[in-house]
C-alpha cells in the first residue's frame, strides 16, 4: 500500500475478523496460518513466546508463521490481515457482483509494488527517496510477495526498483532501531531475519529474473547470484562493500559467486569491495545480459513477455532440477553466513562504519 493510502483502523480490524468467520470456503491452511499470524502480531506484537517442540507440528506451524513477522509494526500487521481478508472475500463472491476494476485492490504492501500482468509477477521496491534502502519492514514484505509469487498463476517473477537505484541495500538504520535486550539481542534477531529472507530465494521455485535498473548494492547484488537470470541496464553498477562496513558476506555469495566468476574475481568483490559495471558483472557471469539504458525497460519485458508465454510447468520442473541439488547446501551455507554477522554486526570495524554513514561521515 502507498504511504498516502488509508491505514485501516481497529474498526476495519474487528469487521474483517468477522468476514473471516462468514467465509464460504475454506481457505486452506497456508492462507490460516498468515491470517493467524498477522493476527497476533497485529494485537500482542512480536512473537516472544518459547517455540514448541517438533512434534507439536500444529503449535510449531503457528509459531513459525507468526515467528516469521519478526518485527512487523502492529499498524502493518492489522492493515495486511485487512487486506488479505478483503482478497478472501472478494475472491469468493460471484463475478457478476464484482464491480469493474474491483480486481485492482489496493497493494498489500508499503515498500513494494506488486502487480501481476501478461504471466509476470512484478515485486519492485519502492522507496526511490531512499535508494531502495531494505527496511525491515522491507524484508518481511518482499519475504511476503515472493511466497505469494511462488503460488500465484504467474509463470515468471521479477525483481526490479523504482527509480534511480536497483537498491542501495541494507537500510542502515535497521540497526539503530535497538529492542530491549539491546545490540546482542538486535543481531539474533537480524539473523534469523536475514536466514528467513534468503531462504525464500534458495526455495523460490519459479524462473526468478532480476531486472536491474540501475545501481546495486549489499544485499541486493548478492541475492542476484539466487536469481535465474539478471538483466541490467548499462548504468547498473554492482558494489559489495562489506569490508567497509565491517561485515562479511551474506546471500550465499561466499558460495556463489566463487563459482560463478572464479575466487580471485569474487575476492576482489566481496573482500576488496570493488564496485563493478554492468558490462564487467556480465562478463564475469553475474549479469545475464546487460542493455543500454534508453532502450532497457522496452527490450527486457518485450523478451521476459515472450519467456512468459512458455509452458510453466515445464519451466517450473526444469528449476527444480537444476537447483535441486544445491539446495540442501545453500540452505547450510545461508546458516554459517548469518552465524558470523550476527558476530560482525557486534564488532567495533562494524559499528563505526554505521555510526559513519549515518552521521554523514562516509558513503561508499
Ligand atoms: C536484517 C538485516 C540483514 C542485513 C543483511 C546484510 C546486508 C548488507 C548490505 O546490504 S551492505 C550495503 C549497505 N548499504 C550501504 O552501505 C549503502 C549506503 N548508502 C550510500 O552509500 C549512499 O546513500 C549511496 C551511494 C547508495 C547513494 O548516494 P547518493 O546518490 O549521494 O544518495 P544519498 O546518499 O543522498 O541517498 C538518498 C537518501 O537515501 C538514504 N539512503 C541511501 N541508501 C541507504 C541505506 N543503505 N541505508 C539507509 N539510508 C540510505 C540516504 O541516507 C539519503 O537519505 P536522506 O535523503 O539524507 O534522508
């Protein structure tokens, strides 16, 4: 939803748990449990309860749902239940009482926009003031539309940023919002955010296509290595500081990239921090193809429109097997990778260089 949209009030609130209870057909377990979830964390906040044991799998489903909203703000989590309950009711009444246009409700969404068009699904991030910076409302949501993408009747999904930034990357104030067990307690919990997060690219199981409109940075160019193709246009450049920031590498781009452009290649990015252009990530195998500018956006969706148009299924099965081997693996390496954040995010190199940036002392 646009910042300039209406926030629903405890008053919407309370009708759509109502509608919840009056719907006609059952909306399956997977749609229960995110309604369960945005509940709770629309009436009591963050999950703080201790997680159930393994076999107490319907305790554990629900913890894990709720668990996954990390710190969703309780405004966000009462507008998204309002919004999916409004999607539920729409889509169970007949067609003929559906107004024209009625199919267009407002997006689910702060950060992002999410539209879905010609068998695409298109997740663009949507903060062009702020670079595209990653918030973490940012990650909840974009976790959010990947699973809703996943299981959609969309064949391909996008990524891609409005206006001038593909994405800046983390949003370093993330790491100023302290909870009350203080840094230690804010690591674990940007940890466990981070593994959830890319999580969701490992197990995307659709051609995910990144369309890179421009500069890219942290996060945002190491998840591009999870990605089935990256398209960009020439004025993309592609930075992975993480040594100037005192962090290491995350999105399994320890593992990735070394395999995509060879160690010394990936060294030079994820240690030195060189930034690269569009045309030297391509030749290096991290950009598919890469565009000039003025004729970027019409050359890519005329070709991903196309690509679209192939049978899913197939595209769906040929995924699978071509990441399913690795799966098990990237899963493992995502773990070790949050592990040793979580310690760097604590370090002094770490801390400075945020305290730095966010005094307007330094930028990359
Ligand atoms: C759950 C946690 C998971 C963490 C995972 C680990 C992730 C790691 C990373 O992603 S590391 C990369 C982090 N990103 C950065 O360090 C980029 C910082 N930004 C910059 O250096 C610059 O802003 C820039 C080079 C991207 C753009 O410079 P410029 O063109 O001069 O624009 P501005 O700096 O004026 O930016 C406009 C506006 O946006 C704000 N902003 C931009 N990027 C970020 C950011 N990453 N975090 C927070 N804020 C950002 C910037 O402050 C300006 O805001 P203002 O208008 O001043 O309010």
């Amino acid at each position: 939803m646009s910042g300039t949209a209406m926030r629903a009030s405890q008053k919407d609130f309370e009708n759509a748990m109502n509608q919840v209870k009056l719907l006609k057909k059952d909306p399956g377990n997977e749609v229960k449990l995110k309604l369960y979830a945005l509940y709770k964390q629309a009436t009591e906040g963050s999950c703080t309860m201790p997680k159930p044991g393994v076999f107490d799998l319907v305790n554990k489903a629900k913890w894990d749902a709720w668990n996954a909203l990390g710190s969703l703000p309780k405004e966000t989590a009462r507008q998204n239940y309002v919004e999916l309950v409004s999607s539920l009711t729409s889509a169970s009444q007949p067609s003929s009482q559906v107004e024209p246009g009625a199919d267009r409700k407002p997006s689910a969404y702060e950060t992002l926009e999410v539209t879905s068009e010609d068998g695409i699904t298109k997740i663009m991030f949507n903060r062009p003031t702020k670079k595209n910076a990653i918030t973490t409302q940012m990650y909840h949501e974009i976790m959010l539309a990947l699973k809703a993408a996943g299981k959609d009747d969309s064949s391909v999904t996008v990524l891609t940023g409005n206006g001038d930034y593909y994405s800046s990357g983390n949003d370093l104030t993330n790491f100023t919002d302290l909870p009350p067990g203080g840094p230690e307690e804010k690591a674990k919990n940007s940890a466990i955010l981070l593994r959830d997060f890319i999580d969701c690219f490992i197990d995307f199981p659709k051609p995910l296509i990144a369309v890179v409109n421009g500069p890219a940075v942290g996060i945002s160019v190491t998840t591009l290595g999870l990605c089935d193709a990256v398209y960009a246009t020439d004025r993309a450049t592609f930075h992975t500081p993480f040594s100037h920031l005192g962090q290491s590498p995350e999105g399994c781009s320890s593992y990735t990239f070394p395999k995509i452009m060879g160690p010394s290649k990936a060294t030079e990015m994820l240690i030195f921090g060189k930034k690269l252009t569009a045309r030297e990530a391509c030749a290096q195998g991290l950009v598919t193809e890469v565009f000039p500018d003025s004729t970027f956006q019409k050359e890519v969706w005329t070709r991903l429109k196309a690509y679209a148009k192939l049978p899913p299924n197939a595209m769906r099965i040929s995924k699978e097997i071509m990441r399913s081997r690795e799966k098990e693996k990237l899963r493992a390496i995502n773990v070790e990778e949050c592990n040793v954040l979580q310690e760097r995010w604590l370090s002094d190199e770490c801390m400075n260089a945020v305290m730095n940036f966010l005094s307007r002392k330094a930028k990359l």
